[in-house]
C-alpha cells in the first residue's frame, strides 16, 4: 500500500531534507503526498507540492495565500492559509506525518494529528517540551506513535532497540556547546546575533542555531529526553562533545554504554523515523574513524551554560514549567534577534518569567488540557513583554 504522507514545515530545514528524502525514495510515483505546510518561503512550498503532486499546500500566514494560490495556478494542488487550515491539515488521514514547524505552533497541529492514530515524526521539541504528559497519553489512547527525529532521541531510540527500560541506568546527551564553546565566559554578554547563528557542525534553521550557543536547544532536550523516555531528571546527563558524532549514549545498569555514532546529518534521523522499523540506504557520509582519529569530551558547564541549569529546574517542577521555560526562552530569543537584549540576558529573563510565574500560578499543575498549555505560553509572553519593559539599558 502506498505511504500517504504529510509534512508540516516542510519549507524549513528539517522539512527540507524530509522532502530530499522522499524525493530520493521515489517521491510522488512511491508516495501519496496528502499535505505540505510553511510559512512565508511559498515559492519553495509550491514548488515542493508540484514536485510532490501534494493534495494540499498551506501557508500558516492568511496573507500569503494569494501568492501560494498564484503559484499553484493550474496544478491542481488545493490551498489554504492560516493556523485553522494547518490544524485541519492534520485532520487529513495520513500514515506518516512529519512534525517540523518550528516553536509553540507546532503544537496543535501534532497534536490534532495523533487523535488519527497516525504515526508522528516529531521534530518539534517544544511539543514535547510544552505538553509531553498530553502528547502520549493522547497518543496512547488514540493508538498513534511518537518516533523522535531529534538526532539525541532518535540515537537513544536506536540504542534501545531489544532493550527494557528497567535495564537503563542513565542517557547521556551530548552536545557540540555551538558557537561560544570556546570563548571566554565575559565575552558572551557582548556576542551578536550573526556570530550566534553560525554553528561549528550542524546546518540548522537560525532558532535552533541560536539555541545551540546557549544551549537552550540541549535544556530542550534535555525536558524531552525526561518525557519521552519517562527517565528521572536524576539520570539524565549532557556531555559536550565538540564533534558531534556520538548524538547520544544509553548506559545501562550492567556499566555497558551503547553510543550511537553518525555523521552530523539531520538525513539520518529523519530517515531512520521515515523507514522505521527498517533501514535503507541513506544519503548520508560513511565516517572514516581512523581518518577522524579521536573524539573529545568534556563537562558541560552550568555557569557557561545556565540554561542546563534551569532545564533541571523545570524537570523537577514538572507540570506547565515546561511550557513557561519555552515561550519565554521563544519571546527571548525574539528580543535578542532584535537586538533589544543581550546574549546572556536570555537566560536571566527565562528565570524571571520562571520565578514570577512559579510564585502566582502554580507550575506544578498537571498538564491535562491543551487549552491551559497554550494559556500558560500566552501567559509567559507576556510576562517577559513585562520584564523587558522594566529592564533598565544596562541590564539589556
Ligand atoms: P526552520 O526555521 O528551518 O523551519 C521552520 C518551518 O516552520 C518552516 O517551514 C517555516 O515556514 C514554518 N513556520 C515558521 N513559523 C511558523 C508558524 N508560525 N506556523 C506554522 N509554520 C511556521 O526550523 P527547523 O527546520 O530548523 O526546525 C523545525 C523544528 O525541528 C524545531 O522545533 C526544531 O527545534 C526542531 N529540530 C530541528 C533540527 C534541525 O536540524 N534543524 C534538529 C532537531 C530538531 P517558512 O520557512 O516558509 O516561513
């Protein structure tokens, strides 16, 4: 039977290379493309459902969708725009839907998705991040499967496979320290968005870049590893490894580690969740280990890295801390491209919204509906509008 797929952000770069690998694997002659979704590039979007011959394409902005119905004029590809239209899109019956939009939005479409009974390539951390309780439990009652395209979750998934949890005495995730891994600890308060956006191995979206130099994107990961795999915040551990080629370890109660190692390629992920529970030939490069030598490691550093530190805090808390700690860690990273604050002033902000709000709205509530996960993010949104409207010049 033919796959029916459906790709949300396929215009971003996770979404490229789901599309890449479709497209290597037969494309529309192999697959019925039921729906591509993105944002603003709906050049690149109508020209992927042409290529793909997608049922439908939609563009999460209503005002782009002159432009995609333009560019889609007589190819027979439906259009639509808007956040309804992309929660719609998951209503589609599909067997495979790729989750890569990137933020908070996200969220609903994912979760719209599993209520199918689908199965989810979920790149998007912040869902899990946000609401990981309610994205399995939705999961398990819908009979839906979750497979992690993050490289650490799809590396500690294949370093599972034939084990049982109750044998896994830790996860190490490692991580490359991004841009400033190397700089002097004062000079970070002074770097700029173009030097954070350029990552020493990954090709990643610009967010996600951003996040690797300060490491909000392995908190993240961190929260997700918690959620996903159902481990205590106790033994999970990070492990910077500048080269980025062991994505992650699973060490196991009789002192084994198994360490899933690979290229940087986001190809590989993607592909190994695309032909799960099989493997095929993926386009990514073969590693010469002898050529390569040796593989450094070291202690990731909390006062370098403080938003490890408040990952911790928030898998202790539980409840909507994680939902809190995104949006704000989201609203932050916004002011800082915007230059209205500094690099390390993104962590102190995300601890401000995390206090004031773990004071007035009880953070430890279990996360039941989505309603109050998306009122939680609203919440913490504006909570940082606030600190930053109070922040003093110095303090930027
Ligand atoms: P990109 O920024 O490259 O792409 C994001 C995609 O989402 C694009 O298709 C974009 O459309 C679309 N988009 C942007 N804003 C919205 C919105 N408000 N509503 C709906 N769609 C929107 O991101 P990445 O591909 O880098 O990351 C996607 C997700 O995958 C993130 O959650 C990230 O953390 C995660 N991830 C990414 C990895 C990577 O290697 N890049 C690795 C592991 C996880 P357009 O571009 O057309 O505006």
């Amino acid at each position: 039977m033919r796959k029916r797929i459906t790709v949300f952000g396929s215009t971003g770069s996770i979404g490229e290379n789901t599309v890449d690998l479709l497209t290597r694997q037969g494309g529309a002659e192999v697959y019925d493309v039921v729906a591509l979704t993105g944002g603003r590039n709906v050049a690149r979007l109508a020209e992927q459902a042409r290529a793909l011959q997608a049922d439908l394409a939609v563009t999460a902005y209503p005002e782009c969708l002159d432009d995609l119905q333009a560019a889609l004029a007589g190819s027979g590809v439906e259009v639509a725009a808007g956040p309804q239209a992309l929660a719609e899109a998951a209503d589609r019956p599909a067997d495979w839907i790729m989750s890569a939009i990137v933020g908070a939005a996200g969220l609903v479409p994912g979760m719209r998705a599993l209520k199918h009974g689908t199965t989810l390539a979920l790149a998007n951390k912040e869902s899990l991040v946000t609401a990981g309780p309610l994205l399995l439990a939705t999961a398990e009652r819908f009979g839906a499967r979750i497979l992690p395209v993050d490289s650490e979750h799809s590396a500690v998934f294949q370093a599972l496979v034939g084990e049982d949890m109750s044998a896994v005495e830790r996860i190490i995730i490692t991580a490359s320290g991004g841009a400033f891994r190397d700089w002097p600890i004062e000079a970070l308060a002074n770097a700029t968005p173009e030097q954070a956006s350029s990552h020493p191995n990954w090709a990643m979206g610009q967010r996600i870049t951003v996040d690797s130099a300060s490491m909000f994107n392995k908190a993240m990961e961190l929260i997700e590893t918690k959620e996903y795999f159902g481990i205590e915040p106790g033994r999970i551990e990070t492990l910077v490894h500048p080269e980025s080629l062991i994505h992650a370890m699973v060490g196991f109660r009789d002192g084994a580690i198994m360490a899933h190692v690979g290229p940087p390629d986001m190809r590989h992920a993607i592909g190994y969740a695309l032909n799960w529970p099989d493997r095929r030939d993926l386009p990514v490069a073969r590693l010469d280990l002898a050529q390569i030598g040796q593989l450094n490691f070291r202690p990731a550093c909390e006062v370098r890295w403080p938003a490890l530190r408040l990952a911790r805090e928030v898998m202790e808390t539980g409840g909507h801390s994680g939902a809190v700690f995104n949006a704000a860690k989201e609203a932050a990273l916004d002011a800082f491209l915007a230059r209205q604050i500094g690099f390390t002033r993104m962590a102190e902000v995300v601890e401000e919204v995390l206090d004031r709000l773990s004071r007035e709205n009880g953070l430890r509530n279990a996360v039941t509906s989505l309603e109050n996960v998306l009122e939680m993010d609203h919440l913490a949104r504006e909570e940082v509008a606030q600190v930053l409207r109070a922040d003093s010049p110095q303090k930027r």
